[in-house]
C-alpha cells in the first residue's frame, strides 16, 4: 500500500502547499520521495521512510543528525559567502513535538529535508577537478565537525568499519560454510587471511592513543556529494552513517570509490585499477580542508586507508559469498564473488602504486 505522502508531508512545520510527491533517487536503504509545493518562493522538500531494519535506534540515528547538521549550519553560516540551504542538509521539524522525526499509524519512522536545487551528483570521477572538489567537500566536513561539543555520537550501525570485528564473522562463516562454498574460494580466503595483521594497523594505532577517534561519514562514495552546476562540490549527504571513527575510513573509502577504473562487479578485471592522479587530485582537496586538523600520525597513515578499506569491502563481499548471499543483493549467482576479485584486484594495484601513494601525501602535508 502506497503511503499517503500528503497527510505525512503535514505532520511537519514545512512551509508551503503539498502539490504532489514521487519517488526519488537510487537509494537501497530508505524509501525517498522528492515533494514538490505549489508556490513558487517556497521550499520542495525530500521526505524519507526510514530502515529500522537496517538502524535499529531511529531515534538515536536522528539525534546524531540533529547535532551535526545543527552544527554544521552554524559554522557554515558564519563562513563569508556562503549558503548554509545549499551546503548543509536542513531537517524540517515534526509539527508540534519539535522532533526531526514521525511515526505513522504502523509504527513507521519518517523524516523531512529541504530539497536543495540545481545540483547533480556523479556516480563516476572523470576529472581531477571533479576528484579535488570531493576531497575538499569531505575534508571540509570533517574539520568544521573537528569541535562539535557535547558527548560522543551514538553508533548508528556498531564495528561498522572494524576489521577485527569483520574477520571474526569471516572466520566463523567459513567455519560453518552453510552454503558449502568455501573449498572454491581458497585462493580468495588466502588473499584475506595473509594481511590480517597489516590490516589492523589503524586500530592499533587507536588504542595506543596515536591517532584520535573523530566524528566520521563512513560512507564517501562519490554519489553522496553534491555538486553545483559549475561542478563545484556544496555538500556530503547520507549521514546516517555519520558516527565515531577515525578519519583513514573516510579518506579509504572515498579513494577505493573513486580512483578504479573499473565498476565495482566489472566482468573485466583487466580494467579495474587505482587512477593515481584521481588519487592525487583527490588528497589535494582533501588536506586544503582537514589537513590543519590531523596529526602527524593520521597524515602518515592516509595512504594505507585505501589499502584498509578495499580490503575490508573484499573481506564483507567475501565473506557474504560464503554465507550463501544473504546481505548484499545479488544480480546472479556469482555476483559477490565478481566483486570480491575486483576489490582483490584493486588492492594489488594500489599495493603495487603505494609508494607513489606515500609519497603524494608527504609532498602534500609539506
């Protein structure tokens, strides 16, 4: 049954006159609905079903969104020249209770945005430009959230990126091969197990107190930025993953994301590489925004967080596989298994660039 978006559009202090509502976007997680109003001087908005299958706290999550976006609003709006609409996602509050959620009559949890206009997303980096305007939009974002005050943000999704936590649940899946798959992918299971202890090198960095923990995305896949029509970067969008962490997660995931050559299941493995002047481009705009803000151990290990983050996609991909398929979705039966040797080969290629890596990032933080 297809919910009724006006009577949901008017449980919230919006400005303006409900003229219709559609489906919106790509998204996996949410059910999006781009809302438009009938004057014209007024705001459409983007109206959102949440997962709590996926986030079990809803009202935590929402909290965490509260705080950042409130925070955010208010350094960009004493930033000269800039538009706080257009660069910071502004949740509409619930009518009455000031909550930035609803639920409806089944128990279903829904939030509001303002939609922001004129802008495109790229699901591709085809441009140094379009790459430095990534890092700079996400350094950005890690900086003015460098001071937000008050406790540590909930953890919206628990050991998100914690690779220790990751192979433990590959460990066992192989254990109990469920679906009996796991004498085929010996040669994979090989690849994750020979750089476990490399791999946990940023947690032992963290609890030895080397670098801090900071208030992190998690998820900088290119298609979470908004750019302008000029191709200049306003805004990093989903922040429902936005939690504790540290900064290589965010700066890992972006690059694995950004810099291949190749689709993230490419059938050609022969294509799937690490564009290093993408890299480069990118750790530009990057550092002109956070640089300031990191010590001189979270500089140092910039370059390895590619490394850890295409691993740690390859170790989930792989360890899904084994499993029998049950979390990612799968287009057919080797699917996960594509996209385990793609992000295996991605990972050899960046292993074979990584001192070329290294030093862009000294050259850099000069």
């Amino acid at each position: 049954m297809e919910p009724d978006l006006k009577k949901i559009f008017s449980c919230f202090d919006a400005k303006g006159t409900f003229l219709e509502g559609k489906s919106f976007g790509p998204g996996h997680i949410h059910d999006t609905y781009r809302i438009t109003t009938a004057e014209k001087d007024c705001d459409d908005y983007i109206l959102q079903r949440l997962n709590s299958n996926v986030f079990k706290d809803i009202p935590k999550l929402q909290e965490n969104m509260e705080r950042v976006t409130v925070h955010l609003w208010k350094k960009i709006s004493e930033t000269a020249g800039s538009d706080p609409k257009r660069e910071c996602l502004t949740l509409i509050p619930a009518a009455g209770s000031g909550r930035s959620f609803i639920t409806d009559n089944e128990g279903r949890y829904w939030r509001m945005f303002i939609f922001i206009r004129d802008h495109r997303s790229y699901e591709r980096v085809d441009s140094q430009h379009k790459a430095f305007e990534g890092g700079r939009i996400t350094g950005r974002f890690q900086a003015m959230l460098a001071d937000l005050p008050g406790p540590p943000l909930h953890e919206t999704i628990p050991d998100f990126h914690n690779i220790a936590r990751r192979l433990d649940t590959f460990h066992q899946v192989i254990r109990r091969d469920p679906a009996g798959r796991a004498e085929s992918v010996r040669s994979e299971i090989a690849e994750i197990t020979s750089r476990e202890e490399e791999m946990k090198t940023i947690l032992r960095l963290g609890a030895r107190g080397l670098i801090p923990l900071r208030i992190t995305h998690n998820d900088t896949k290119f298609n979470n930025i908004l750019f302008d029509q000029n191709d200049r970067a306003l805004l990093i969008i989903d922040l429902d993953t936005v939690m504790p962490g540290y900064v290589h997660y965010d700066f890992g995931d972006a690059i694995r994301t950004a810099t291949n050559r190749a689709e993230e299941d490419s059938a050609d493995l022969s294509a799937v590489s690490m564009d290093i002047d993408i890299y480069r481009a990118y750790a530009e705009g990057f550092m002109s925004e956070a640089g300031n803000t990191l010590n001189k151990t979270e500089t140092e290990y910039l370059p390895l967080a590619p490394k850890l983050l295409t691993y740690i996609m390859a170790t989930r991909f792989l360890t899904d596989f084994i499993d029998g398929d049950n979390y990612y979705r799968t287009r057919y039966p080797l699917h996960n298994l594509q996209r385990v040797r793609v992000q295996l080969t991605l990972l050899r290629d960046m292993e074979a660039q990584y001192d070329n890596m290294v030093q862009i990032i000294k050259n850099i933080a000069k």
